[in-house]
C-alpha cells in the first residue's frame, strides 16, 4: 500500500472572466475541508487574483505553463522567476495542446520543468499518446520518450516533479482512458522513474482525460494513480467539489 497523498488540479485552459472565476473559487473554497490536496491552474492574468482569493485557503494554485528562460527577450513568455514572485505552487509543462499547438518538442518541456524547480514551483509534467501512437501500440514508447527527456534534464531532482498522463485521445472528448489502461501506463511511468531516481514511490502520478464525478474515485483507486489533472470539469465548482471528494 502507499501512503500518497491524492492531488487534484484544475486545469482551466484558456476559459474563465473576473466574475465566472470568482464564483468558482467561492464555490470551491464553500465546500473545504477537503482529504485531498486540491489546485487549480488559472490563465495568467487571473493568477494575481486567484493567489488573494486562496490566500491562507488550503487550496494552491498554478500556471498552466512557464517559459523556460529564466530573463530576456521573449515577448510574450512568463518566467518562473515572475511566477514565484506571487507565491505560484505548480505549473503546467508539456500539456499535449501545447506540444501539438505551440510545437513543444520533448527538450523545451524538460528546460521549462527545471525553469520551475529552479524558483521553486513543482512542474506538473504532461506525457501521454495519441489515438493514433496507441492504435500503433507505441503508446509506452510514447510516453517513456517524453518522460525521459526530463528524467535526463532534471536528474537528481526528478524526484521532485509531479507527472500527468493525459492520453490526447481523452481529452476533452468524454472518453476516458478504462481504469486499466491507465493504471497500465501509470506502472511503466512509475518503474521508469524508480530506475532513476530512489523517490519514485512517494511521486505523484495524477491522469487526465474527461475526469468527471462519476469515474474519478474508480480511476483514483487505481495504485499508481494519485490524483487527476481536470479539465473541462474543473470549471464547475460542483463537479470540481465532487472530484476532491472522490479522491479522499
Ligand atoms: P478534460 O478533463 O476536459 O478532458 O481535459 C483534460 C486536460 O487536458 C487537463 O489538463
């Protein structure tokens, strides 16, 4: 048995305005305490806000992605430094829309998770395949390269990152990957992280794909899942609420 806390995220992607995110945070910070350690990624400009509205609250909050440049000329990028400036938890490195949108190759998600633990934010590090990769059976190959890019990056500290499995085809889709099937994926990312670093065990390995109240506790019950990465549910207090609980 493992004694990992569970960690639920809200992954609230490109959504969200000053009166719909303050009613959500109200709705969650209502219905604490929770079991489980609870999170959610908000855009950029709502990040100040979100830092005051959970301040003292229990409820962390993060980035939803972070340059991997640590100063300069990158118009339009948000440092790690700026990130902690506010007191930010987590960030997001390697969502696969941000691989498939933003070109994100598996090097530059590695630099920007070592960006973020050098300020001191946990990187919640984004691995998973496509239909089509899993169709192939290379699903393992798939998410073994990605994970290894940063293994390699962050050596010694590589204890110290969360990791998503988000399978691409599960996202945002309504189809979530079976109990098994993730739990199968979750095993091979765990070993191949206990091959690298001697933490392996107390890491984090949440999932993400269409993680609703009515499949997060069967999925949460699977041993090497510790959490859920939430997308499209996380913008409803309720649902969100009710995934938290699921996990306790
Ligand atoms: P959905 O929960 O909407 O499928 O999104 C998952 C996700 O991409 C979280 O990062």
């Amino acid at each position: 048995m493992t004694t990992r806390d569970k960690l639920i995220v809200g992954n609230w992607k490109m959504h969200g305005n000053h009166a719909a995110n303050a009613d959500l945070l109200q709705g969650i910070l209502a219905a604490r305490p929770f079991v489980a350690q609870a999170a959610v990624c908000v855009p950029f400009p709502y990040l100040s806000e979100a830092a005051v509205a959970l301040a003292n609250s229990g409820v962390n909050w993060g980035a939803q992605d972070v340059s991997a440049h640590e100063q300069g000329a990158y118009t339009g990028e948000v440092s790690a430094a700026m990130l902690h400036e506010f007191g930010c938890r987590y960030a997001i490195v390697g969502h696969s829309e941000r691989r498939a949108l933003h070109g994100e190759s598996d090097q530059l998600v590695a630099d920007k998770a070592k960006a973020a633990l050098a300020r001191g934010i946990t990187p919640i590090v984004c691995v998973g395949e496509t239909l089509a990769q899993r169709d192939a059976g290379e699903t393992e190959a798939v998410v073994k390269r990605q994970l290894s890019a940063v293994i390699h990056t962050l050596a010694h500290c590589i204890g110290e990152i969360v990791v998503a499995y988000e399978p691409v085809w599960a996202i945002g889709t309504g189809r979530t990957a079976t109990p098994e099937q993730a739990q199968a994926v979750h095993a091979v990312l765990r070993a191949q992280l206990a091959a690298a670093s001697a933490h392996a065990s107390s890491m984090k390995l949440l999932y993400g794909g269409s993680v609703k109240p009515d499949n997060a506790a069967t999925l949460m019950s699977q041993p090497d899942i510790d959490g859920a990465l939430v997308g499209g549910a996380a913008l409803k207090a309720a649902d969100f609420v009710a995934i938290i609980r699921a996990a306790a």
